[in-house]
C-alpha cells in the first residue's frame, strides 16, 4: 500500500461576518496565513481554519452562514494523496472544485469535503496558543462510515467512549477529529485547549467577545458567542480523567 499522507485537519466555516471571526480568531492565538476576497485561512497551535464568506455575503457562491463543512490538507502530491486513499477504501476521486484541484470525498451518509494542497506559510507562522487544536466533529448515523474515511485518509483514533457514540483522532501534522453519533448527518466546529479554558474566556472579554464557562460532567468547557448567532462554538478542555472514555489500541 502507499504511504498514509501527511494531514492538516482544516474544516471551512462559512460566515456573513469575516471581521467578527478574526476578531474571535486573533483572540485564540491563531495568525493569518492567508487571504482572498471572501477566503481567509488561519494556523493553529494544531490545525487550520478556513473562514469563508457566506452565500449572500458578497462572495456570490458558498454555504449558509453558520454552516461548518469539513476540509483537510494534505503535505503529499495531492495525486498520490488521493491514490493512497482510494487504495483504503475511501471513496474520493480527484476533480475540479471551484478553488481549483482537490480530492473530493462523498461519504456513504452524504458527508462531502475536499482534500487540498497545503495552504503555503513561506514565512513558518506559528500560533500564539500552541495549546489549542482545531477540532471539527462529524455528526454520523453511522459513525463506522465516517470513520473508515478518517482511517483512510491517514488519521489515528485517540480516544473513543465505551457505548461507541464518541470517537476523536489525530492528524500527523496537526489537528483533531471528532465522531459523535447523532441521527442525522452535519459537521460542527469546536476546539480542545490543552489548559486552562478560563484564560481564553479573559482574552475574549477583552476584544468583547462573550463567553460562558460551563462545567461538564466530562470537564470543563467555553461556549463562545458566534458571530453569525448561532449555536454557541465549544473549546472544551482536554480531559485529565477518561471517565467513561478509553485510550484507543490503534
């Protein structure tokens, strides 16, 4: 088989205020790495982001506002990365996008991403919280379906809980996956912080930014103000105890 490719998890969320997410962004730590009319991508302390003007938003293509659609980037050719991953049995072919060049996966749930060419960071960038990581979740009917994707575009399982309805992963050079079991298929964004979640709550307070500190029965977590109104977006803190949670054997 060829070689497992080199990842970056990079999911898109789409949003009719870009100034509102850089504000939110530069807050997390993240740094620019590149920008276009109404396409912006952002490096991580683990992962990227990519915020994409909405349809409606002046950009004249794209998703809803508050839409999250799930993206990768990949260090091998991208020809090769998509051969590789067909070998695995994902079900990506290489074709046009309006971007350019991608791979484009369409899941058996009717999940679709692309697989892209690395976003260039001539100048090595390097967010200010390396502690934070990008973590997207896929929402699954049938998480084994989005899982064998995830293998098979080369990512590790890190933590899985013990009635299967939760699975996170790692990407080799950089970011988190999640899998959580829900009745309809849909993407969402979050992050992992690896620390204290309070002290993000203090530097969003200080660029206006609303956000709530919750305890979980499974730690604690920051539920942000979205600047689109939606839902609140989670930074949730990396558990300390498992609980009902084990260390995946992969």
């Amino acid at each position: 088989m060829s070689p497992r490719p080199a990842l970056t998890v990079r999911p898109i969320r789409f949003t009719d205020d870009i100034p509102g997410w850089q504000t939110v962004l530069g807050a997390l730590g993240a740094v620019l790495l590149s920008e276009h009319p109404g396409w912006l991508v952002y490096q991580l302390g683990a992962g990227r982001l990519a915020v994409h003007a909405a349809s409606g938003a002046g950009s004249g293509s794209g998703s809803p506002a508050g839409t999250t659609v799930l993206g990768f980037e990949t260090g091998m050719p991208l020809a090769e990365a998509v051969a590789s991953a067909a070998e695995r049995g994902v079900p990506v072919e290489l074709g046009g996008t309006g971007h350019g060049e991608a791979g484009i996966v369409t899941a058996a749930d009717g999940t679709s991403f692309t697989l892209d060419t690395p976003t260039p960071n001539p100048e090595d960038l390097e967010a200010t919280r390396p502690e934070l990581a990008v973590l997207p979740i896929w929402h699954a009917p049938r998480p084994r379906v989005a899982l064998d994707v995830l293998d098979g575009l080369g990512m590790r399982r890190r933590v899985i809980e013990e009635d299967g309805s939760w699975v996170d992963l790692t990407a080799r050079s950089g970011g988190l996956h999640g899998v959580h079991r829900r009745e309809e298929a849909g993407a969402e964004l979050s992050f992992e912080l690896e620390g204290d979640v309070a002290q993000l709550q203090e530097a969003l307070a200080e660029v206006g930014v609303d956000a709530q500190l919750h305890e979980e029965s499974f730690g604690r977590s920051l539920r942000i103000a979205d600047p689109d109104g939606r839902a609140p977006v989670w930074v949730v803190e990396r558990q300390p105890d498992l609980y009902s949670y084990a260390l995946s054997e992969l």
